[in-house]
C-alpha cells in the first residue's frame, strides 16, 4: 500500500486501507477545507427570496431556511384530514391500492394515510363504500359463497330446464 499526497496541503499520508484507492486528504479537515473551496454563484433562497453565495446546487441561504422549508413540507404532508379523507383512503386500501400509492395520490404522508386508515367510519360512509366498491381483483366482494359458483349453478339448472 502506497504512500499518497493530500491534494489540499501536500502533506504524505498512509490511507486508510478500506479507503486506499479513494482517500484524496490526509484528513477529515482538508476534505472539508477542498469541498469549501468549490466554487461559489450567487444564488437565491427559495424561502426568503435573499441572495447568497453559494455552491450552484444550493437552494437555502441558511439552516433556518431550510428547516422551514422542510417543516412546511410536513405541515403540508401531515395536514389535518379532511371529512371524507378516512373514507377515501379506506376505501382505496380495500380496493388493494398500497398505502404508499394512496399517501402519493392525496399528496400525504404515510403516517397521515395510515391515521385516516384508522378512523372509524360511520355507517352511512360504510354503506356507500359498499355500494360503489370497485374490486381491482377478481377476489368476490361479497364475503358470502363467490358469486361465480351461483352463476354456474344457474347455467346448470338452466340448460336442464330448457
Ligand atoms: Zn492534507
Ligand atoms: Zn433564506
């Protein structure tokens, strides 16, 4: 295992032999000091509309920003369900979509989705779920015999009959 020279001070350093092949400092801090150095746009935040320096990619001027941002975006995916959204969701979950799909279509959280799943529906909720129930599958929606085997009793009867 070769010695290297750190590209930010020049210094010889033995690397880390998981790393050998990658390791380009000598240290964390050099590492640190080479990324600092990276060049520098002037940039605008997307939550306080402010110009900042930064590395192109940077969307914050500052931790604060950030975190509201990320705050409202849990706001947003956790806010407060709607009456019908318990229905929806329960509704959709029998009708086998993934919890992860229907959190994507009402735009909530999982965690959101999975509190509507749980709410308790009331009666006149339930029996319209019933009514427009739309089976993805080909699994009976009744939970009485499948419907099938009525059929084919029905056609047995009556091609005897006739
Ligand atoms: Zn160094
Ligand atoms: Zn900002």
């Amino acid at each position: 295992m070769g010695i290297k020279f750190c590209e930010w001070c020049g210094r010889e350093f033995v690397p880390n032999k998981y790393s050998s092949t990658t390791q380009r400092y000598c240290t964390a801090d050099c590492l640190n000091a080479a990324r600092n150095k990276q060049e520098k746009v002037e940039r605008k935040c997307i939550v306080c509309g402010k110009s900042f320096l930064g590395k192109p990619k940077r969307k914050f001027c500052s931790k604060e920003c950030r975190a509201r941002k990320q705050e409202q975006k849990n706001k947003n995916l956790d806010r407060e369900l709607e009456p019908d959204t318990p229905y929806l969701c329960q509704k959709w979950r029998q009708e086998g979509e993934s919890i992860k799909k229907i959190a994507s279509t009402l735009s909530r959280s999982e965690k959101s989705v999975k509190k509507a799943l749980a709410v308790k529906l009331t009666r006149v909720q339930l029996r319209t779920m019933e009514e427009y129930f739309i089976p993805c599958t080909n699994t009976p929606s009744r939970r009485s015999r499948p419907a099938t085997t009525d059929l084919l009793e029905e056609q047995i009867t009556g091609s005897t009959k006739g």
